[in-house]
C-alpha cells in the first residue's frame, strides 16, 4: 500500500490524522548467529519515530485519557511532543528517517548487510506499520591489535593494551561494545597520570576487505599522538606541580591570601583552613589522576555551607627536562546562603484527627569555621477517644499534645590528632546534639532529654556510604502516670509493662553503618541496607563486677519526681534492607525488609519506652493505626503498647500515570512480639513455632503526587489477616496522609 503522508504540520487542526496503532515486527534471519527477535526490537523500537499507544492488558489507557482531557488534540495542533504513551500521527517521512536510522544499528550490531522492509496496512483513520527485518549474515572479530606507534606509551603498557583489547577477538562485531572499550581504555589511562589522553585520542579502524566471503574482520585500536600548536608530540603522565583554593564570598568582605599545607589559599580574613584542607585530599607533586579530583569536589560540596564547586587543571611550561608534565590545579568555591530555614507538617490519624509541625533553622557558618549550628522545634496535637479505665472527669476526647526541641553541632572532626594521621577518605565528621521531647496524653505525661556525640566517617560521598560511631548517649526519661492508668497497670499485674513508663537514665553508646552501593545504568536492581547496634547499662557491670542487677543513680528533682533513678540495661539491633526493581524511570517494584530487637538483661524490667518498638501507621502496616497491633497474639487486650521484637515486609508496585501522578499498589506482613514470656499477658513473647501465625497481612493502594521537591502521598490499607486468625472489629479501610514515601 503506497504511504500517505499525514504529518502532524500538514493536517488541518480540524482533520482527523491517521495514527499509527499496531506496529508488527517480523524476523527472516538466515545467520545461526543472529539475535532474537525481543532482542532486535529492544534494540530498534527506540529508533522509531512513530509509537503505537502503550496498551495495558491490550487496552490504550493513556491514549484514551489523553484524548479524553485534550492534552493530545492540543500537543498535536501545536505541534509539540505528544504525551507519553500515545499514538503519534503517520508521517511518511518519518517513517523513512526511522527506517534508516534502525539499519544504521543494524550496521553497528555487525550486520553489515542488514535491511528492514516497511510496509503499512490502513483501517480507517489507523494505520498498521509492519516492520521485516532482513539482517543477513554477521561479521567477527577475528583478528585485533594496537597500534600506539609515536604515542609515547611505554611498551609494557602497550602490551597491556594488547591484552585487554583481544578479549574481542572471535566474538561478533558489535560497534556500541567497541567503543564503550575505547572510553573505558581511555578513563583507565588517565586515572594512571596521562592527562589529556581522551577518548579523542584512541580510534578504532575496521578492515572489511574479504569479509563478504569469510565473514571476518581485522579490529586495530590506534593511540594517536598529542597535538600541541601544530606539533607531534607523544603524551606525557601529569603531576600536581601547584593547587591553589578560591574562596567567592556571598557578600563583600575583606580577603587574604596565604600558602598553608603547600598549597595557595585565598579566603575570607578569620576562616578556619584546616578543615577545608583536610577535605581536599591533594598534595603537591602528586600524580594527576581524575577520579582524585571528582572525589575532592564531591567531598566539599557535602559541606552544608558550600554550594557549587569548580575544578580547573591547566599545563603549566616546563622550565626542565622531567618524565612528567606540570599541572596547576585551581579549586573555585561558592558558598551557600549562611541560614536556612525549613518547615515540614503532616496529618496523622493515629487515634483521632491530629497534625503535626516541625521547624529547623540552621547556621550554615557557624563561628567562621565551616561548623553548622542547627536549631529544630516540633509539635503536634492529635484528638484521642477515651479508651481503657479513665477517670470520669475524662471521660470526653483528650487532645494529646508532643513539643519537641533540639539544638545539633557539626564540624569536620572531634578526633584528637591531626588529620595527616587520619585516612582522607573517610572525610570524619562530628556531632554533638542535645534533644528535648515533652509528651502529654491521656494516660501520662512523659519527658525525655538527650545528649549524644556522633562521628560520621563517609565511605563513598557518591553512595552515601557511610559509618556513625556514637561514642556515647546520656538520656534521662521522667514519666508521670495518672491514677487511673496506675490502677490499670496494678490490676494487669505485669512488671514488664509497668516498667516501660518508668523513669529511666540511660547511657549507652552504639554504631551506625549505612551500605548503598554505587548505581548503574545497565542494572535495574539496586538495594541499600542499614545496621545499627546499640547498648546501655553495661558500663557498671564491665567497671565492678559485684555491682547490683539493678543500678540506681541520684538524678536533680528537676528531671524526675523521685531523686533515684533507674540506670537502663539493654542491647538494641536493628537492620532494615530495601530493595527496587526499577524497569523505567521511577516505576518498578520497591520492598523493604525490617528487623528489630531489644533485650532488656534486667529481670522483670523492659526497655525504656523510647527504645521499643510499634507497628502501624502511615509507615508500616497500613491496615493498622499507629501502635494498633500486637504484641504477637495477644488479641484486642494488647493493643496501643510496644514489643521488643519487630518483624515487618514491605511490598510496593509503583506506577507513574503521568510526570507527576503515581499510583501504588502494597502488601506489609509483620507485628511486634516481645523478647519473654510475660505470665500476665498470654501468647506475647516470640516463638519461632508460632510467630508465622501470629503474624499480620494488610493490602491497600495509593495515590501520590510527585512535585519534584516534595511528595504528598494518600495510602489506603485493609486488614487481610489478624494474628492467630483473631477477628476484631474496626474500620474496613484505614487512610493514611502523609508526606514522602514510606519508604
């Protein structure tokens, strides 16, 4: 059928174009060696510049919305792109484009003699494409070799070359595979010193002669020399002859310029240098080496004061014969504005209708000395229903109200020896926080402070692999029971739940390491896991072996209602592993896998409150309020309190209807057990026989809407299986708002 041109520029707004529906492909391959048929179309479709609309379950959903809320009429009269997913017009002229750009693949996959054959069957205003693809027979690497005659490489290095370059010798011609090795080689050769030698440098010559009847080819990889104001000259290793830092300050202020570790610096008159030094990792006279240099610049721009860095290298004349060329390195930085102030809310419904605030405000440049000083404040209020024995005065809903403050400190390092004798690449930082948290419910009052010291060593800034060792945690927890609720915990009759309100000291220490490896293009899965481990108490027993089970420490009045304190003795380890099968952009399929446990080593004592663990929420089982679930089988009795032990699986199918609507399908299993058995509350602890029975199934969807900065998202989940299969009563859907994934 002869072709009928129809573009989207020739077509009347008022016409109605022909559209290109279903697009067949047809393979006539002669050569044993020949790809697939999946294969050539995920190798040509992209080349297409006519799509076929994306069907799902045979059905043109985004098609027909489109056309539905005239986002495609108004593309098309105004001769933009078309939204994604839909059916573009037939363009005869596209199509011919189309079909040579795809035998020009064809070409570089080795088929030299590759052809496609177009033919198009019209029904109405919707046009069928039927694509025969012809390769023909595919040539071979038969023979390789390197050329690096006049190029100044040594000759031991050429033979290196030679090595890995025959590793395509007796595959099949693959032209895309040929120079992604020439860029590779090239990246290689100058992660080794030899500056200037790009990929521009190294050539690929194919020889064809004979191969219509052999089918083989000679591949000889050529490293061209250096070209300096018309002159041949071979290449040459650089060397950090000089390095020098530019400071550009956000306002006008007085500057100075000094030379300091052996290196040229010009900063703002006060600034503290060493830090900055230290994250630079560069010495004079060091090798030239790319990689170095993109992991200085990645390693000052995480500082928070800094906001853009640029790197120059520049050769230097050479003022004496030397086996390596001068360089000078020269480091602009541009800081970032000295405040920022952030605001962040959400809506909860933990038991009641409630919301919550939080404000930071951070001092970007503390005391001149790239430090941070940062100042956060929180509250939140949340309408909760009478529940359990309550006096009768409160027997109306209660407005439970959090207030939260903290300050944090953060400089380069707290480590007591000069950064020579520490590893570069570890980039430490140190923090030193001290938080306040005031909670007020219906049952009791609670007030928790904290302070804690933190060193941060980044493994890989383009990860965001990182270590955090927490040399030390003090924390003093003063709690306030109402009668009512000491009533009900004295007729529950269990120490272990009585104990969880306590007013508590704790001192302890713990490590944080935080594993994501580095991202490819070519892998769809990608997966992060976090560790942490914690311990309190254990510093009395280690110093004095005949001490007490119980230690009490006298603590000022002003903290607590009573002068002796309960000094908290536990282990706590947690690891959450994530994981993501991304085929497309952000779709794809997300899970996470989360384990927690803490033991108390104190008889008939549990863990502080704070130390436990809940279920429930916008951020884990989404069929369930927060604290709505466990601990194990204990039924409706156990609900709203903590466990020690929490197992929870995450299942997300992630779906983007447009750039910024995405829609979610979820599954969580888990629940909360505690670590013994607790002879007044049945069927609590955690058993290895029964805790798959005891554990809970909740499915649901979502709704997200993805503004680039920020997400809002709105979960709904249903309870598909209660623990023991125990059937309670309460709502059939659960909806979740909140902000940001779950995970």
């Amino acid at each position: 059928m002869p072709f009928v041109s129809l573009g989207q520029n020739q077509a009347a707004p008022e016409e109605r174009p022909t559209l290109v529906w279903k697009v067949e492909w047809q393979l006539e391959s002669t050569a044993s060696e020949a790809l697939t048929e999946d294969m050539w179309r995920e190798t040509l479709e992209s080349a297409l510049a006519l799509k076929a609309p994306e069907r799902w379950l045979g059905i043109p959903f985004r098609h027909a919305w489109s056309k539905v809320n005239g986002r495609w009429k108004r593309a098309f009269t105004a001769g933009l792109p078309l939204p994604t997913g839909t059916a573009t017009p037939f363009d005869a002229l596209a199509l011919e484009q189309s079909q040579m750009l795809a035998e020009s693949r064809m070409v570089r996959k080795g088929f030299l003699n590759g052809r496609i054959v177009t033919d198009t069957l019209r029904e109405g205003h919707r046009m069928t494409l039927r694509l025969r693809l012809i390769p023909g027979a595919r040539l071979k690497c038969c023979t390789t070799s390197v050329n690096a005659t006049g190029s100044g490489l040594p000759s031991g290095l050429v033979s290196r070359l030679e090595s890995e370059w025959s590793r395509h010798k007796g595959l099949p011609l693959d032209l895309d595979d040929l120079d992604r090795a020439r860029g590779q080689l090239a990246a290689d050769l100058q992660a080794e010193g030899w500056f200037g030698l790009t990929p521009s440098f190294l050539t690929v010559d194919i020889d064809t002669t004979e191969s219509a009847t052999s089918g083989c080819t000679a591949v000889e990889l050529r490293i061209l020399p250096s070209i300096v104001f018309g002159d041949t000259l071979p290449h040459i290793k650089g060397q950090l002859d000089s390095i020098s830092f530019q400071w550009h300050p956000v306002e006008l202020q007085a500057m100075e310029s000094f030379r300091f570790d052996g290196l040229w610096w010009r900063l703002p008159q006060g600034r503290e240098v060493r830090g900055l030094a230290h994250r630079l990792g560069l010495e004079q006279g060091g090798i030239y080496n790319p990689k170095t240099l993109a992991d200085m610049r990645q390693s000052l721009r995480t500082l928070p004061l800094i906001q853009d860095v640029r790197v120059a290298v520049t050769p230097m004349a050479k003022s004496e014969v030397t086996p390596y060329a001068p360089l000078h390195v020269h480091i602009d930085a541009f800081p970032s504005e000295r405040r920022v102030m952030r605001v962040n809310g959400a809506a909860t419904t933990h038991q009641g209708l409630g919301g919550e605030v939080n404000f930071s405000l951070a001092d970007q440049d503390f005391r001149r000395r790239a430090e941070q000083l940062s100042f956060d404040a929180g509250m939140a209020l949340e309408v909760v229903a009478p529940y359990g024995n309550i006096e009768e005065e409160d027997s109306e809903n209660f407005i439970s109200r959090i207030l939260s403050a903290g300050i944090t400190y953060q400089t380069d390092r707290l480590m007591p020896f000069s950064p020579d004798r520490f590893t570069r690449s570890n980039k430490p930082e140190s923090l030193i926080s001290l938080g306040f948290r005031d909670e007020k419910r219906r049952k009791f009052s609670r007030t928790y402070v904290q302070l804690a010291l933190t060193e941060r060593f980044i493994e890989n800034p383009s990860t965001g692999s990182i270590i955090e060792l927490r040399p030390f945690e003090v924390a003093i927890t003063s709690s306030k029971l109402k009668n009512g609720f000491i009533t009900e915990l004295a007729d529950i009759g269990s120490d272990v739940l009585t104990s969880s309100f306590e007013s508590r000291a704790l001192l302890g220490s713990g490590v944080r390491w935080r594993l994501k490896p580095k991202v490819t293009r070519s892998k769809h899965w990608q997966w992060s896991l976090i560790m942490e481990l914690e311990g309190a108490g254990h510093l009395f027993h280690l110093l004095d072996p005949n001490a007490p089970e119980e230690t009490f420490i006298k603590m000022p009045s002003f903290f607590v209602e009573t002068a002796n304190v309960q000094v908290a003795r536990y282990l706590r380890g947690v690891i959450d592993a994530r994981g993501s099968w991304v085929t497309r952009g952000k779709n794809g399929v997300f899970g996470r896998c989360f384990i927690g446990v803490a033991s108390s080593s104190i008889d008939g004592v549990s863990v502080p409150l704070e130390k436990q663990f809940y279920v429930g929420g916008p951020n884990s089982m989404r069929g369930w309020q927060a604290l709505g679930l466990g601990p194990g089988g204990s039924g409706a009795a156990g609900l709203r309190v903590r466990g020690d032990v929490r197992l929870e699986m995450n299942l997300e199918v992630r779906q983007y209807i447009n750039d910024w609507v995405q829609c979610a399908v979820f599954a969580d299993a888990g629940n909360i057990w505690m670590t013994r058995a607790d002879p007044q509350r049945a069927r609590v602890e955690f058993d290895q026989t029964t805790f798959l029975s005891q554990t809970a199934i909740a499915c649901g969807v979502g709704v997200r809407l993805d503004f680039g900065y920020f997400l809002l998202r709105c979960d709904a989940g249903r309870t598909v299986k209660w623990p023991e299969g125990a059937v309670i009563n309460g709502p059939g859907w659960r909806i979740h708002p909140a902000v940001s994934l779950p995970f």
